[in-house]
C-alpha cells in the first residue's frame, strides 16, 4: 500500500533514527551536516529535523557490503 495523507510514513525523531541505527545523535548530525547519512526532512530553516523509517531502510541496504 502506497503511502498517502491519509497513512502517513511514520517520522522519527534524530534521537530515534540514532537508535536505529546504532549511532549517536551526534554522529546523525554530523552526516547530515557533511551531506552524508540516510535522507532526512527538515521542516523548518535550522530546526525540527526527521527520518523516514523507510529511508532508513533504503540506507542501511546501500551500505551493505560482502567480503
């Protein structure tokens, strides 16, 4: 099922996308102030910042690798 306003992508905090992913808030922060990391949305100019969880998804299978 597609996602529509009527079923919104749950949105998770920098706080919450670190747990994920296993990194600190600080580090989500860095990556995103280096262009690096998962997408994010920022909804206001230098303020609320959120994740996808989706977008987690599609990062965390890009930085896959095999020996």
């Amino acid at each position: 099922m597609a996602n529509t306003l009527d079923t919104p992508q749950r949105l998770l905090t920098p706080a919450e996308a670190a747990a994920v992913l296993s990194v600190k808030e600080k580090t989500l922060a860095n990556w995103r102030s280096n262009g690096q990391g998962p997408d994010f949305i920022k909804f206001y100019e230098g303020g609320l910042v959120r994740y996808e969880a989706k977008a987690l998804e599609l990062w965390i299978t890009t930085c896959r690798r095999t020996a």
